[in-house]
C-alpha cells in the first residue's frame, strides 16, 4: 500500500465519523426547521467520502476509472470550498445566535419598538434603564435592558413573546446570561407598561 493510499484511507474513515456527527446534526436542527444547510453538507459529506473511496481502490489498483484522477482531484477542491463557504455561514449565523449583534442602544430600541409596533418616544418613557434579576442557577444578580435583550436576539421572534389576555400585554423576554461556564437564558415577564414582573426557571442553551 502506498502512502498516498493510507492517507486516503486515513481520510475516508475520518470522514466516515463526521457523517455520522452530521447525521446527528440534522436529526436535531430537522425538530426546529432549521436543517437545510447541514443536510446540504451532509450530501457533500457523502460525495467526499465517495471521492476518496474510488480514489483509493483506484490507487490500490482494484478499479479502473475512466475519468482522470486529476478530475476527481479537481471536483473535490471545488466542492471542498463550497462545502467551507457553506459551513463558515452557518456557523456565522449560529454565533450570532448565540452570542448577538452589535447595535447601539437607540439602534436596539427602534428595532424593539417597530417589532411590537409602539412608537420609540413611549417605549423610551416606559422602560427603565436597566433591571436586576437573581439567577436561579448560579444565585448572581444578572443586570439587563430592553437594548440587551434585542442585542442577544437577532430574530426577535425567538427573544420575546407577546402575550394579550384580559385588554392587558405581557412581555416574555429571553434573557442570555453567562452561568458557570455555560449560557444560561432565563424567561422574565413584564407588563405592559415594562415594569418586571415576574421570572421561570432558567435553562442551559
């Protein structure tokens, strides 16, 4: 066996363990809609580990392909960058998930406002600067705004709830605090008037 066949073998199996990662993947973001991109990956996964599999019995002298090595080499580093963009978008997204975007807080308020359709100037008048909650996991007092809520939530729809009973409004926003290593969100509610009212039990993201 060459070394060039070893490594391509190397690489197939490698590539047999993060199929099977990506299988996984997909069957938990498939739950939540949010499965396209890696069931994309997941076929250009299958294609790689198809390459290397007829370059490798080609090498080891057990088939003989028509098409040229260099062309199968050639298919792979052009799928191989599609396959990088692909996944440096989707790992972009799920930081940014994660961890936020960056806006002033004026920039934040508007886009709160326009989202539950309120004009800026009453939003501004009714909200406090800042609130303080205590942590039920860790028992720390956990400092947030309306602006960090929006900051930690780029799709808002995820971050805040609306809830109408009564002629009254509530508010559920998913706080994002860091926990003992760990992101930990913690659903608050405010009224209408967005004054807090009350907290449920936190959950590791």
């Amino acid at each position: 066996m060459s070394f060039e066949s070893a490594l391509v073998i190397a690489g197939a199996i490698i590539l047999s363990v993060g199929l099977y990662y990506s299988f996984m993947i997909v069957s938990i973001l498939r739950k939540q809609n949010m499965a396209i991109a890696w069931i994309v990956l997941t076929a250009m996964i299958v294609f790689f580990l198809l390459a290397f599999v007829l370059y490798a019995l080609q090498t080891l002298g057990f088939i003989t392909l028509t098409i040229p090595i260099e062309s199968i080499t050639a298919f792979v580093f052009f799928f191989g960058s599609i396959f990088v963009l692909i996944l440096t978008v989707v790992n972009s997204r799920l930081f940014i998930d994660l961890f936020g975007i960056r806006l002033s807080d004026k920039e934040a308020i508007l886009k709160f406002a326009k989202f539950i359709d309120i004009h800026p100037f009453f939003l501004q008048s009714r909200m406090s600067p800042e609130y303080t909650i205590t942590c039920d996991a860790c028992g720390k007092n956990v400092k947030y705004s309306i602006p960090d809520i929006v900051r930690s939530h780029p799709n808002l729809e995820r971050g805040v709830k609306i809830e109408e009973a009564m002629g009254t409004v509530n508010y559920t926003f998913f706080l994002r605090h860091r926990c003992e290593g760990a992101i930990r969100e913690i659903p608050v509610t405010h009224d209408e008037k967005f004054e807090y009212r009350s907290k449920r039990a936190s959950r590791i993201l």
